[in-house]
C-alpha cells in the first residue's frame, strides 16, 4: 500500500513510507481527543489561539451551485461518537475506525501547510493549473485561529507539519498511480472531509479499504510503527521512532496510542 500524503521526495530510511527526515523545532501540538480542537502553540510566530467552538444551532447546509455532486458540510457537522479505544465510530461504516477527525488532523500539522490551496504543492497532471478542492466548503471552525500557512500555503513546508518530517509523494504520483477519482481530485484527505460531513459516494468502498491497508487493524504503516516502538522499548508516543511513519499515520486521520502499542505487544 502506497502512502498517499503530500510531500517532498527526499530519501526515506529502510522500512520508512516516502519522505525525508528533517526535523523542525517548532513546538508540537497535542491531539485533545475529547474535543474537536488542538491543545498546545500551533506556531512559533505568536498567533492568536483558536477561538472557542460558537454553540450548536440547527442545521443549515450550504448552499451547492447548480449541477455540483458535492453534499454541502454543515456549519458544525456532528463529531461521530468513539469507542473505548478512542476511535471514530460511523454507523453505516463501522470497519472504518479512524481516530481523529478531519479538523485534528489540520490542526496538529499536516500536508505541508498546501493541501487546500488549488495550486498548493507539486502541480498534477491532470489539472496543472489547480485541482478543484477549497477550504470554504468546509466549517470554518476547522480553520479558526489558524495561520493561513498551515493550510493554503503555496509552497509545501516541513516545519509545518507536526513532526517536522515530509511524507509521501505528491499530485503528480497520486494521479500516476491511479489512486486519484474525478469527484474527489485531491485524493483521499478531501474525501474523508466530504466523508466525514455526511457525503456518501461509490467511492467509499474504495477508500475506506485503502485507509485499512494503512493504518487498520492490520494496517501496513501502523504495524510497522507498533514494530518500531515495541522492539526499541520505548515509550508510545516518543516522537523520534520513525517521525516519518506518525506523520504518515496522521494524513490518514490516526495516531497511535498506548493501548495501540499493548496490544500490540501482547
């Protein structure tokens, strides 16, 4: 299973997904699963902190233009419920486990800072002048706070990225390798998004099958992670064994935790 996360092209270590291992020391940001936000400085320039969630309204979805196949997110979708092992739990998909939600996977640093600009990163193939992806068509509070450099940048940025590394490949591969469909052009990431705010497609299947082969229950990247922790005893969440794997893991919507790595070991 190939590794689908923006990114750089820089010599990768044995048993390591695409990717560099240049390190940033730009303060980390810790996932808080118990809501839907980040704890901890998202950048080192002195940016003001996300502002609290506004309240729960009815909902209003977003008006679509005229012909779209998207299904307009609400302003603040419902975050699915967790199981005891802390992952998202979608009623319709339940072989699909993710543990963090689109807005946490933004907010701890990820893709480079470029994915949601059009022109964001390495130009594709397919459409060399931008792919059709824009952070609008999401909740805003998804942004809220945020630097715009760790979303739309133009530029793909390492030190964006919470563990300070590159990862995977870029447009041009993801589109080459034919993991890329019309309805969702920038890959797999825009897709959980949609996903995630209540769009289903012919494409799930698809998707969601590549995520297991990543980060599932048997997951390719996620066992060799667990591989790594366990076999240099070191603690779950030591950020240097394979900073390359966390930030691959992260793209996909998962972080590991201790549980994670007992069972693992058992």
């Amino acid at each position: 299973m190939a590794v689908v996360v923006m990114g750089g092209g820089a010599k990768r270590a044995q048993g390591e997904p695409a990717g560099g291992t240049r390190r940033s020391v730009r303060p980390k940001a810790a996932v808080d699963y118990a809501a839907e936000r980040v704890t901890g400085d998202q950048d080192d320039a002195g940016d003001e902190p996300a502002a609290p969630a506004a309240p729960r309204g009815p909902y209003k979805p977003r008006p679509v233009p005229p012909g779209s196949r998207v299904v307009p997110c609400a302003p603040d979708p419902e975050v699915p419920r967790r199981n005891a092992q802390g992952q998202l739990v979608f009623a319709d998909h339940p072989e699909f486990t993710p543990r963090l939600t689109p807005a946490q996977v933004i907010r701890a640093g990820s893709l480079g800072g470029c994915y949601f600009n059009p022109r964001g990163g390495r130009p594709g193939i397919i459409s060399p002048q931008g792919v059709a992806i824009d952070h609008k068509e999401f909740p805003a509070s998804w942004f809220a706070g945020l630097p715009e450099s760790m979303y739309i940048s133009r530029k793909y940025n390492t030190s964006t990225n919470k563990h300070g590394v590159n990862a995977g490949t870029n447009q041009v591969a993801w589109e080459t390798a034919g993991w890329i469909k019309p309805q969702d052009p920038r890959g797999w990431f825009q897709w959980y998004c949609r996903f995630y705010c209540g769009r289903r497609s012919e494409d799930d299947a698809r998707q969601i099958s590549r995520w297991n082969g990543v980060t599932g229950a048997k997951g390719r990247w996620k066992r060799a992670l667990l591989n790594k922790i366990v076999n240099s005893n070191a603690a779950w969440d030591d950020g240097t064994i394979s900073p390359v794997i966390r930030q691959t893991l992260l793209h996909w919507a998962y972080e590991v935790n201790e549980e994670d790595v007992l069972m693992h070991a058992r």
